[in-house]
C-alpha cells in the first residue's frame, strides 16, 4: 500500500476524475490509514511503498505490478501522468527480495486489469490493458488467461467491475454483467454460474473494487446490498469508507497490491 501523502486530482484520465472538486486530503489519510489498520487487525502484513510528490495516483498501489507465485508482473501505464509510478515499483520489489520480475513489453496496469483466482488469471482489455499483455502476462505468469472486454469506461479496470472471493478456488466471485461485453458475460456466466451479481447502485460505489482474503471482504460501506449475499455464501463484510479516494477513481482494491508468494 502507498500512503494518499500527495493525492490530489488535477487532471483527468477517467470519468471518475473532476479536477473542479476538491479532495479533502487530511481525511483520505485518514480513511487510508483506517484501511491499512484494518488489515493488520485481520493478521494481515500491510509494507508501504513511500509515496512520491509528483505523483498523485501512488495511492492505488494495485495498479503497479501483479504478483503470482512470487513472480512479478511489471506494469506499464497507458497514460503519461502515471508513467514513473511503474519504476517506483519495480524498484520496491528489488529491494524487498523480489527476484522474478519481468519488465512488461506492453501496456497493462498490474491487478488493475489482472484478477488471480486458483487457476486462471481474469484479464480486462478495453480501456487501459492491452490485449497484447494478455500473452505476455500467461507466458510469465503461468497461468491460462481468460479475457474479458470491458465496454462501460467508468469500469475503465477490471477490478471496478469483478471481485475474485475466494483465490484458493475457481469458483468464488461477484461482478457487475453490464460492465462487460456480451461475449464476456456469457464466458462468466459459463465459468461462475454462481457468481454474486451486484446491483447497479452498488457497482456504481465501486462496490466490486473490494478484497476477499476468502473469509474477510473489505468493501466500501456505501455498497450495503452485497452485505446480505455475501454472507449468506459464508463472507464477513467489512465496510470501509474511502470517500475521498472514490474523487480518483479507486477504492478498497484499488489501494492494495497483494504479495503473493510462492507456496
């Protein structure tokens, strides 16, 4: 996770994104750290990426590589304001022991478009990932890649539009149909015929751009209708406010890169 030190939205580079309404920053800290300290509670380990001045969309950690086995994925930004963040990255895995890293030969945005489940990796393409980082992505990463064609851009990422539940499975997600092209509907419907679908308003919250550790799911609080069915399949629902970081495009998900290491 990346402290929101310097957030702040002064261009926009998806429909989320109004530089004419302010960010109150003392409380986007504030609800960031209420996140990180949440995950902690949970007997998570949260390290933090030092967040650079000049670069306001640290904060959505997510976006900076995908980590699968140990291996990491790098990212490569589709827009120039977010161009560097890719090398901050890259430069925290080094140091933190982080061998297996390929630099990425086209455009993909880490777990922004890549969603990890037991088995395959659930690739969006449409408004930032290149479908050429699919291949790219299966042939590093060691996992069959199925891709989704994401068609709504305020579901610029796949990861506004579908939450894996349960990584150890091929079984557990919810996601929001309209965001997805016909033909990727029908591949969800065929491989997830038990999928939790989310409403319109709740997927309008980012209600989807949530974190399952497959018992706990962080989710932003304005997203209640997903509370009921999510706990009737087994799930806790942690509600989290993360108002301020809603101003960028972003929620709970998109603020947290997760380290998968090797079994």
């Amino acid at each position: 996770m990346c402290p929101p030190a310097h957030f702040r939205v002064t261009y926009s580079i998806n429909p989320w994104m109004d530089p004419g309404k302010p960010v109150d920053l003392p409380l986007a800290v504030a609800q960031w750290e209420m996140l990180r300290d949440r995950y902690r509670a949970l007997g998570h380990t949260v390290e933090e990426l030092a967040p650079d001045p000049e670069l306001p969309d640290m904060v959505y950690a997510a976006n900076g590589a995908t980590v699968v086995d140990g291996r990491v994925l790098g990212a490569r930004f589709a827009h120039p304001q977010r161009e560097a963040e890719a090398v901050a990255h890259r430069e925290w895995y080094a140091a933190h022991g982080f061998t297996d890293y390929h630099e990425p030969e086209h455009v993909n945005e880490g777990e922004g478009d890549f969603a990890v489940t037991a088995s395959w990796l659930l690739a969006g393409r449409g408004f930032r990932s290149s479908p050429l980082s699919h291949p790219e992505a299966q042939e590093f990463l060691r996992r069959p890649v199925i891709g989704l064609d994401l068609v709504d851009p305020r579901f610029y990422h796949l990861d506004t539009a579908l939450c894996v539940l349960d990584d150890a499975t091929d079984s557990e997600i919810m996601y929001y149909p309209p965001a997805f092209s016909p033909g990727s509907r029908a591949v969800l419907a065929r491989l997830f015929p038990d999928a939790i679908i989310a409403d319109e308003h709740d997927a309008l919250v980012l209600g989807l751009n949530s974190v399952s550790d497959g018992h706990h799911v962080l989710l932003p609080q304005a997203a209640a209708g997903l509370f009921e069915p999510l706990r009737e399949r087994g799930y806790e629902p942690i509600p989290v406010a993360l108002s301020e970081l809603l101003k960028g495009g972003g929620s709970v998900k998109c603020c947290t890169a997760e380290l998968r290491v090797a079994a």
